[in-house]
C-alpha cells in the first residue's frame, strides 16, 4: 500500500502495552484491540536452552500427556490411614500443600493438628494438643509425598478412615479422608467438641458402612463419574452437587444391603444427600491417581501437583522428581460469609488444587458457571477462565468434556515452560478458611496461581535438562 494511502485511511491501534493506553484512545472514539499479553518472567537464556532441548521436551510431554489421559481412577475400598497409607505412622500427621513445620505453620492447619491430635486421643484439650504439637514428638509431612491429598488443611492422622484408590491402567494408588460437609469442620482449622463427635461418627458409622457397600459394588469408576458430572453443572473442585448425585445412586443399594440395620443405612444415606461437597474427597484423589503414573519422565515440564498449606504454595513437575518449587500462597478474591472479610482470610490452603493439575475445577469452570458469581463474574468470564487455560498445557482430556464449549476437552497437562513463556499462571477456585485456628470456613472464591513457584521450577528443570 502506498504510505500516502495508510495516512488517508481511518486509524485502528493495535495496542500491547498497558491497558489505560487503549483506554485513551476509546476516550477519543479511536477503534482500538488491546492484546492480552505478559512478557516472559524468566531469564531469557533459560528459553534458549530450552529451544536447543525442544524436541525431547514435546516428546516427553506427549509421552506424559497420554498416561495421564489413559489414566483409570477408580474407588477400592475404604482403610486406615496406618494400615493403608505408604510410610504412615502413629506420630506422623500428613498435611496439604509442600513440606513446612509447626512454627511455620498458618492458623487453620495448626486448628486442623490440635483436632487431630485430640481425636486420636493424644491430648485431652487445645491446650495440651497445641503443646504436643510444638514438642518435636509429632513429626509432620505432604500428603502428596505419601499419595494421598486433603482438602483445606488436608490433616490426616493414623487413625482416620481414607478411601483407597487405584490407577486401573497404570496400577498405582492413592488416598484421602471423607468429606466432613461445610461450616465448622477440622479441614478448616476448626476442633471444636461438635467436629470431633462428628469424625468419631464418621469413623464409627460412616465408614464400616461405606466399606461393605464398596466391598460389595468391588469397584466404582471415578472417572465416568467426574465425565457425567463435567455434563450436569459441576467442575468438581468447589461444585460436586452432581458428582455427589451420581456417587450416592451407585452407593445407596448397596448401603441398604449392607448396613447392619435400617436406622444406620439412613443416616448414612442422609449424611451423603446433606453434602454437596461429599465427592470432593473422592475426586481429589481421582486426580492424584491419574497424575502420579505421569511423574519421573525425564525431560517433562508437565505439572503433576500444585499445592498450598496455606503458608507457601508448592508445584512439582514430572520432569524433577519430588522436589518443591515454593512461592507465597496468595489471599483468593472471594465472596464471604455474613461478618467476615479480607482481614479474616487465610492465604490460600489445600491440595485440592489436584484437580487444576489435572484439567477440572477452575480449568473447566467453563461447565460450572455459577462458581463465578462468588466474586460477581459472569457465564462469560468463566468460559474465558477456562479458555485461557488452554494456552498454558500441553493438549485436552478426551474423556471430560465441556458442554458449553461444543463438549471441547478440558485444557489437560500444565506446561510449566508455557506458563512462565505467558507470564499465565493456572486458574483454581478454592474455599476459604479464617486465618485464626479453631473458626472454621469463612467464604470461596477464585484465585490465579503465583508466578514464583513457575520462575523456580522452569530454572530447576533446565538444570536436569544439562
């Protein structure tokens, strides 16, 4: 085009930098696109190194990508901690997000110990529980190092009934507590005489019936579930109403035929319809399962955990092994319960952001709209939460799908290379606990990963690439 032409025509602004530069042009009625886009974080040169290793990464991550796709998760059978859990003990106490000591410890996670504590019966009252606590006699560790996940806290002590779960495909398992339900509960920090009566009947009740009822099914597949569920309004990470529904139809027969009497099939039966959030605890450790047969491919940059104590939050990659890539948990943009605020939020905390990892909850938030009116969004910001997703993993689940999306897969295998290449970190809907040991539940909301954790895991994996 003749440069005398360009200044005839209209002028359009195509503009990259900052928002407010768009913003003046609209002031003077000049059509302008602003693009949505972040420089690199990291050193440039890791990108070069990076580029001279880029076909054994994609192959890698294709190679990690299809185990997690073929992943398997199915529902066992029910356990103890102790009797079931890899290198768990009497006076070890597995907690949610990387590693991280008392002293260190944010004020739900210290609730949800001095809980445990009193129900495993090694202190009478908060004050004994605390002091044992802090002792060095209890030693602490992440679920994720022992293959299970907790929600909130994600406390789990050797006494408490878990689910057992197993990789169909791969042969490989993984754990996790039952749902308490909402309000005061010890994944929230709280220990109160109600939340301990509660895990008492959760373990005398609850759990022996849930045992025969799966002994007597043999299996349940996780993964049909979480698909229908993806279908029906839930992205399984702060919406489960439908995952529940269908669980409690597979479940309720064989608890009527199993329970030792009608009363106990009732409350059981009751316990599971009065908690939406029941097959939270069921799909956590789904995803868990289905990425752990991922871990330890060399050369991957995939993700296989991110995870928060509500203090830092850590990610791993398959391609480093178990090591913890840490940043500070970030304070979720949320929607509070009547008489709380900001002020009273806990940083963000739980290993339930598992299912991030693995391409539900906030990924596919695109199928569970109404999770965004918790911060006053709409149907069209969670379809761009979900498709901004897509930019940062490796390809799309063939199995769970999104209906509003033309039933596209949910963005699958978060690629830590991309992430820091789009300064775009991962997007995770979340509860909210009060930062005070003992309260319990405060609200829930939407949070996007730290940057940190991705600036230090794509240096660490560029040292393994050497």
């Amino acid at each position: 085009m003749p440069i005398n032409d360009l200044f005839n025509k209209k002028l359009k602004v195509i503009n990259t930098g900052l928002k407010s530069f768009k913003e003046n042009l609209d002031e003077t009625e000049t059509e302008a696109i602003q693009v949505d886009w972040k420089p690199p974080v990291a050193d440039p040169d890791l990108f070069g190194i990076i580029e001279n290793h880029q076909p054994k990464i994609d192959e890698a991550n294709q190679k990690a990508l299809k185990i997690i796709l073929n992943g398997k998760p199915i529902l066992i059978g029910l356990g103890k901690a102790i009797n079931v859990i890899p290198g768990m003990k009497k006076n070890l106490i597995l907690h949610a997000g990387p590693p991280i000591g008392w002293d260190k410890m944010c004020g739900p996670t210290r609730g949800a110990i001095i809980g445990a504590l009193i129900y495993e019966g090694m202190a009478d009252n908060h004050e004994q529980a605390e002091e044992l606590a802090a002792s060095g006699k209890i030693e602490y560790g992440p679920c994720h190092e022992h293959s299970t996940v907790g929600p909130m806290a994600g406390i789990v002590s050797a006494s408490m009934p878990v689910f057992i779960l197993k990789n169909e495909e791969y042969n490989n398992f993984a754990y996790c507590t039952m749902n308490e339900g909402l309000g005061k509960v010890l994944r929230y920090g709280a220990f109160n005489e109600e939340v301990i009566k509660k895990l008492n009947w959760m373990d005398t009740v609850l759990y022996p019936a849930l045992k025969k009822a799966v002994e007597k099914l043999g299996k349940i597949d996780l993964k049909n579930i979480i698909a229908q569920a993806l279908h029906m309004g839930d992205e399984v990470h702060n919406r489960n109403r439908a995952g529940t529904s269908l669980f409690y139809r597979i479940i309720a027969p064989a608890v009527i035929q199993t329970a030792p009497d009608s009363q106990t099939a009732a409350d059981v039966l009751n316990f599971i319809n009065g908690n939406d959030h029941f097959f939270l605890n069921l799909s956590m450790p789904a995803a868990k399962v289905t990425l752990d047969a991922a871990r330890n491919i060399k050369s991957s940059s995939i993700c296989v955990a991110l995870s928060r104590n509500g203090t830092d939050f850590g990610i791993q990659l398959s391609g480093t092994g178990n090591e913890w890539f840490v940043g500070k948990a970030p304070l979720p943009d949320a929607l509070f319960f009547p008489g709380y605020t900001k002020e009273d939020a806990n940083p963000d905390i739980g290993d339930s952001s598992i299912t991030e990892t693995v391409g539900l909850g906030g990924f596919a938030i695109a199928a569970s709209p109404a999770i965004v009116q918790f911060v006053g969004g709409t149907a069209k910001d969670a379809m761009n939460y979900t498709l901004a997703m897509y930019e940062i993993t490796v390809g799309e689940n063939n199995i769970y799908q999104i209906p509003y999306l033309n039933f596209r897969g949910t963005p699958t295998g978060i690629d830590v290379i991309k992430v820091v290449e789009k300064n775009l970190t991962p997007f995770i809907d979340t509860g909210v606990a009060h930062k005070n040991p003992g309260v319990g539940q405060v609200g829930a909301g939407v949070l996007s990963a730290p940057i940190e954790p991705f600036k230090k895991a794509i240096e660490g994996f560029v040292k393994k690439l050497a």
